[in-house]
C-alpha cells in the first residue's frame, strides 16, 4: 500500500509540476492554447503539487 501511495504521490506531484509550468510558459510543449501562459493553472498545479507532495510524505511515514 505505501508503495503503491509513494509512486501515486510522484506522479501527482510530477503532474502539478508540468501544469505549473505550463501556466507559467516555461514549457512549451504541447503548445496547447488552452493551458499556455493561464494563470488558473499555474495555480491548480501548484495545489495539485502540494498535494503530490503530501501524499509522498505520507507514504514515507
């Protein structure tokens, strides 16, 4: 079960950090008019990477 939360954590936390950076215009790839240089997922992804994070750390407990 921790293995399984550790590796569900990495991959929120992975995915929070891609729509951050999206938000952000630092990636450019997909170049998707929907999420490039929109603040909203900047925010979202800095929501969903937190709560990556906090579901690593909470494997690792």
């Amino acid at each position: 079960m921790k293995l399984a939360l550790l590796i569900v954590g990495v991959l929120i936390g992975l995915l929070g950090l891609h729509w951050v950076s999206e938000g952000t215009g630092i990636l450019a790839y997909p170049h998707s008019p929907l999420m490039y240089l929109q603040p909203m997922w900047t925010y979202i992804g800095i929501a969903t990477a937190i709560a990556g994070g906090v579901l690593t750390w909470l494997s690792r407990r």
